[in-house]
C-alpha cells in the first residue's frame, strides 16, 4: 500500500493494521550519536495507549515498546530504526458484520472500492487510530532529536463540543496542568465540563469532537523549504495523516478574514539585538518559514464515528439500504488520546526540517 512514507531527511515507514500483529515503524536518516531512553520512548506511547480512563476505549494494550535495530548501546547508529508494539487484546468478532456493510463516518466504504475487497477490515486495518501508535514512537525519537536546538512541542485540548478552555497564555501553566485532567486540558475548571460532557455522550451511545491546539517553543527562524515543502505545508501533510483530523489552521486562522490588515499584520521590534513581533497572527511562520516567534495551529477533530446508535448503510453485495449497530471498544471522544499524537507528528516534521535546513548535523557530538 502506497503513501505509508514521510519526510525527506528524516524519514518514518509507518506500518501494521489494528487487529495484525504488530503495529511498528522504521526511521531513516536519524543522526548517528543520539542517546536514546526506551523508557522515554514508553512513556509518549503511554499518553495514547487505550484503556486509561472511563473516557477511552477499554481495549486492554500494554503497547510495550519493543527496538529492533538502529541503536546500540542506548545511540543511534545512523542506521534504520525499527520500533515495533504486538497487539495483544484483539478481538476482531464484532468487525465481521462490517465486511458487506461499511460503517457511516469510516473507510469502509472507500477502502472496499479503492483495494477491491482486499483490505484490512478488522478493527478499520490501517485505517484505525492504532496506526498512530507508530507515529508517537517515531515522534519520541524526534522529540530527543529537537531538544539539541532546545525546540519544544505542546498540544492540549481547548474545546470538547461547544465547551472551550478559557484563554491561557502561560506556558508553565500549559505543562503543569495539561497532564491533571483526562481531557489534556489546561483548563481545570472547563476540562470538568469536557469530562461530563464526554461521559454524558458515552452514556448516550453517541460521540463528540473537539479542537486541539499545539505550541513549538524556541524554533530558529528559517525552518519550512518553500514553496511545496513550507512548513504549513508539510504540518498540514503529517497532522491530516491522523484519522479524524478534519481541518488546521495557523496563528488567527480563519478569524483573520475579520481582521483589517493594520491588524492582522505582525508588527516587529526587537529587543537586546533580536527581532519579535508585537502580535502573532502568523502563528509563526512566514512566507511557509518560522519567523522565530512560537509555532501556533489548531486542529478539529471530529466526533468518533463509531457509535452505538443505529445507522443508516447499504448491504455492499444486495445493494440494499440497511440499518448497522456498531458493537465493540470505542473512544466516545478521540480528542484525549489526539493529543499526544499531533505532538509527535509535529516533531517528525521538525526534526526533518530542522536537518534539511543544516540546524541538526548528521552525526551528534
């Protein structure tokens, strides 16, 4: 299956399906020279791992993380990395209905037609958010990769449905709270709201969606090769590779069509010998290359479409209309576990930037 491949300089192969046997992922072109901690690299996998709260799925899965090759010794080589996590509490019974009747809100429908009956349908195959268990594995190594250029990365929630996190513009308040609450909001008072709002769905049978918003701290000016490999660009390539990302937006956004360009324009100044801007509207980032100033963009999630209510499909070999109750282990919001993967897919895209770019040699010292 094409298109499982992404970046440039440093590169992931992102492979396995939700109910195969693995779900795992190569790294090329990591630095040679990097200390790696498979602790530190469990515990971002643990942030996404299903079953945490009443809030997720109760899929049971331990996601031990397992190196398979590329690092020695605790260092990369500079060869190809391989991570790999075995599924282990699968259980495929309640997909076998959906071989002839495609789910409303998932690929069935799609995958069927484009690969001819031949893939995958246990739990979505490689179309489940399992997938982005490699992602996180890969964003680990990535993390450890920006910290060499003091870059760092924080997404949390700030909306679940019409609930919103009021306005925070403390960063330690960010990294301090964001990890209290099941939502990944740092908000406590609103990331209550989230919860009963999430639990009041699950009750319901029904689902809901949300917002993301993530923060890159200390990025250098000049990260982003444009035009097509800009740094919006190639965010917004990785962030839509998440299942149930459905829109992203940069700094205003799209608010900024309310906006006058006297104000909407990032005015600069600078201070001890560097250059700021007063306002940043750009979410940081200029002509598809980081300005210096913090990296800000926003993702909506949508509400997971597995649900228990009674939908809707079409009997793919009758070519009948029929109704489908979904049974099985579902997120009534996927937005928590989101969290840490948009996160990671964000350092991917740095890190293989930042190489590009010169700022991280291909051997650390």
């Amino acid at each position: 299956m094409p298109g499982n491949i992404l970046g440039e300089n440093f590169k992931i192969v992102s492979f396995g399906e939700s109910h195969g046997k693995c779900v795992g992922v190569i790294i090329e072109g990591c630095p040679a020279g990097l200390r790696v901690d498979l602790k530190k690299i469990q515990k971002e996998v643990d942030k996404r791992k299903p079953g945490q709260s009443v809030l997720t799925t109760q899929r049971k899965e331990k996601d031990k993380v397992e190196i398979l090759s590329g690092i020695f010794n605790g260092i990369t080589t500079g060869a190809p990395i391989c991570l790999i996590v075995f599924n282990k509490d699968v259980d495929s019974s309640k997909y076998e209905i959906i071989k002839e009747t495609p789910r409303p809100g998932h690929s069935d429908l799609t995958a069927f037609f484009k690969y001819k009956g031949f893939n995958d349908w246990r739990g979505g195959g490689r179309f489940s958010g399992r997938i982005t268990l490699s992602y996180v594995m890969a964003g680990a190594i990535a993390k450890e990769i920006l910290k060499k250029i003091k870059i760092e990365i924080l997404a949390y929630t700030i909306q679940i449905g019409r609930i919103k996190a009021g306005k925070i513009i403390n960063y330690k308040d960010i990294k301090a709270n964001k990890e209290k609450t099941l939502v990944k909001c740092p908000d406590l008072k609103s990331a209550k709201r989230m919860e009963n709002l999430i639990l009041r769905m699950k009750k319901q049978g029904d689902s809901v969606g949300g917002i993301i918003e993530c923060l890159v701290l200390n990025a250098p000016i000049g990260l982003g090769e444009p035009v097509f490999n800009s740094l919006e660009s190639e965010l917004s390539k990785a962030i839509f590779s998440i299942p149930a990302i459905k829109g992203i937006e940069f700094g205003a956004g799209f608010n900024a069509v309310k906006l006058k360009g006297s104000e909407n324009n990032d005015q600069f100044f600078s201070r001890n010998g560097k250059i700021f801007t007063k306002t940043n509207n750009s979410g940081g980032i200029l002509g598809g290359i980081s300005n210096g100033m913090p990296i800000v963009f926003r993702v909506a999630v949508k509400p997971t479409p597995s649900i228990a209510k009674s939908q809707k499909t079409i009997n793919l070999k009758t070519k009948k209309e029929t109704f489908l109750r979904i049974e099985g282990r579902h997120d009534p919001c996927i937005v928590p576990r989101a969290v840490p993967v948009v996160e990671s897919l964000s350092a991917i895209v740095l890190a293989d930037l930042a190489i590009s770019g010169g700022f991280i040699p291909r051997v650390l010292k």
